[in-house]
C-alpha cells in the first residue's frame, strides 16, 4: 500500500464546517485507523473484531451522547461524517461496525427511558453489545406504512409475531431496535418501537442473507416473540417519527462513508497511473488520464461539500435550539444522494483505469465496486432521496 492510499489527505479539515474538537478527532482516527489488520473473510467474526477494537480505541464513545458514557454532550452530526469517511476510506466493513453502534442504538438516544440509556447505550460506547435497527420487511421497504410485523398488548408486556428482513448485524447483534405496528390499519400513525434482546423467547435470527459485499444481513422472525411491557421505546404509536428522526441523523453519515470509499478509489487510480508503464510513459502522461482523474477529484469535492454542509447545518441547529436555515431532510437527502452515486461513479472510473486488474478479486478497487453499490439503496434509495429533494423544491 502506497503512502498516499494508507494516508488520506486532510486538506478538508481545514474548511469552516469543521472546528478544532473535530480536526482533533480526525488527526487521532487517520493513524489508527491506518495500523489496524483485521481479518476480514468471516464477516461476522470480522465485524464483532472491529466493534471490540472500535470499543477499546474510544471511536464508540461517538456513536452515544456524554451522559451515556460518549465522547461529546451530544451526537454530532460532523464526528459521525468524520468517522464514516476515515473508517470507509480504509474499510468499509470498519464503517459497517460502527455507523450500526449509531444508527442501532439511536432510537434509543432519542427517545430511552434513563433505564433504557443506561442499560444499552454505556454497553454500546465500549463496544460490549452490538446494535441493530429493524424496519425493513418483505413488502416493506421505502413504504414504511405497510410494515406487517404486529405488536399486540398482553397481561405482562407484548407478544411480537411477523418478520424483518435485512436486517444489518442480524444474528450477531446482543438487542435490535424493533419497529412493529400497533395499530394495523392507522398506516404510519399505528407503529411503535421496541427494543428487543436477542435471547427473547420467539426470536429467531438465524436466517443469513448473503451479498455482493459480504457484511452481517439476517431475517427476523418473531413466532409469539414476548418481550416486557419495559421494552416499548417511545411514545405509543410514536415509531414511525423517531425511526424517521433517527434516519436523518445518520443520513449525511452514509454520505461519507460513501465520500470515503471515493476516495480511496481516487487515491488507488492517482498510484496506479504514477506506476502504470505503457508506450514508454507512465499512464499519468497521458491526457486522457488526466482529464479522468479530474472528473473524479470533482465528483469527490462536490460530494464532500454536500455531506459536511448537511451535518454542519443539524449540529447549528442542535446548538442554538432554532431551526436550521434551509430543509436539513433536503440537505441530508442531497448529501446521501449526490455522495453514493458520485462514488458510484469514481469507483468504475478507478476500476476501468486499472484494467484487467481492476476485476481481480482481491484488488482494492474490485472490493470498493462491490461495496459502493449497497449504498445507493440502503437507508433511502436514490429515489426516495430525488422524491425528498424535489417536494422541498416544490414547497420553495
């Protein structure tokens, strides 16, 4: 590995959206982040190594806010992006294992009891339970309001029966944040989170889902799943507004996991093209290669402006308790949408300047082409994200 591609460049730490908390957070992750060696081929054995070296590192003291053991007093919008972009630059299974620290364990943030906080968000912060969040379901996806799973009320607690399915850290998380319908025919308004340990009775996690870029994915079947009447998270019927608000805190931080997989990509195309000998030159000689690799230097600019500016914009709003100056959904959704598909498109440039070498499995660029692709789905597809855009547009 090149100097260049195990040191990523931190000229934008410089910009005005960051200030000196997260320059620090960001000079201390680069080396570290840089020395670790995870063996990645069992991707549950990797993911649950990288939550215990994220744990022990102190990088999940991030993913909580500082009255449950985190770092800052709040979540922060721009350590998360920071995070993402360092981790996904050197491994986006890294950025898997902690973004589901966050994104599993959010729900709680917002809305746990004190017991609730203190039971699961300390254990997440040190890397001790691993987090998931469960809303997808077959025939439930972007249409959150036709979620089947049914939460009925019982003498002692609640009885769960349906399924979810992708499901991320499915059979390995220690809890899932679970999103079920209470009110069947109330759409939206009729569902209520829970949270849901894995060892309770009528919980079966152990279907695995298998893709392109191997990372833990499990359907949920809940058969008489009973958890206690202590499980519910949130307001009754509140779910699908605190699913939504955890969603747009992580949002701009898909982005940068995306923004740092581009620039990885970016960094191994500018080393090929200095080693790569052809007709007597170097393949940086040639203009088209040029031309190419600014393509890609711009794409990657245009991606980081967006997903620094939608994090900055939610941490001022978050510190001064107004409203952000502009649609902080619609900023969040140009971030997620503009960074994954720019990525898209900076990694095929890399892989298509490799050559045959760049459909090697094994090769960096091969393995960022078939971890790139998830994200322009996960979390909001680039369709949802046009649609959140453009009723923002609308409403002017």
């Amino acid at each position: 590995m090149s100097a260049s591609t195990q040191n990523p460049s931190t000229a934008h730490l410089a910009l005005p959206f960051f200030d000196d908390a997260h320059r620090e957070l960001a000079e201390g992750l680069l080396p570290w982040a840089a020395a670790q060696n995870v063996d990645e081929h069992d991707d549950r054995a990797a993911c649950r190594d990288w939550v215990r070296r994220l744990g022990d590192g102190g990088w999940l003291r991030y993913a909580v806010p500082g009255h449950a053991g985190g770092a800052l007093e709040h979540l922060d919008s721009r350590a998360l992006v920071l995070l993402r972009e360092t981790l996904g630059f050197h491994s986006p299974l890294a950025d898997f294992a902690f973004a589901m620290q966050g994104l599993g364990s959010g729900a709680i943030t917002l809305a746990g009891t004190p017991e609730q906080q203190r039971h699961y968000l300390q254990a997440v912060a040190t890397g001790a339970k691993l987090a998931a969040f469960a809303l997808s379901e077959p025939e439930a996806g972007s249409d959150v309001g036709a979620m089947a799973l049914q939460a009925v009320p019982t003498a002692d607690g609640w009885r769960l029966d349906g399924e979810k399915t992708w499901i991320s850290n499915g059979g390995i998380a220690d809890f899932y944040c679970v999103f079920a319908k209470t009110e069947p025919s109330a759409g939206t308004r009729g569902i209520t989170a829970f949270i849901v340990d894995a060892t309770a009775p009528g919980l079966d996690t152990s279907e695995h889902i298998h893709v392109m870029a191997p990372h833990p994915l499990a359907r949920l079947r809940f058969d008489g799943c009973v958890i206690p009447r202590s499980a519910q998270l949130g307001e009754l019927n509140g779910g699908f507004k605190l699913a939504m608000r955890t969603l747009d805190i992580f949002r701009a931080s898909v982005a940068a996991a995306a923004l740092g997989m581009a620039r990885r990509a970016l960094a191994e195309a500018t080393a090929h093209a200095h080693r790569r000998k052809m007709f007597g030159h170097t393949l940086a000689d040639f203009q088209l290669t040029q031309a190419k690799l600014g393509d890609m230097a711009a794409l990657v600019d245009a991606a980081a402006l967006l997903t620094y500016r939608a994090a900055w914009m939610r941490d001022e709003s978050e510190r001064t308790g107004r409203p952000p100056a502009g649609d902080l959904s619609a900023a969040a959704a140009m971030a997620k949408m503009a960074a994954t598909e720019n990525a898209q498109r900076v990694i095929d440039m890399a892989l298509q300047m490799h050559g045959g070498l760049g459909v090697q499995v094994g090769t960096k660029v091969e393995s960022l082409y078939r971890d790139i692709r998830a994200l322009r789905i996960y979390e909001g597809a680039t369709e949802v994200q046009q649609l959140i855009i453009g009723k923002s547009v609308l409403r002017g």
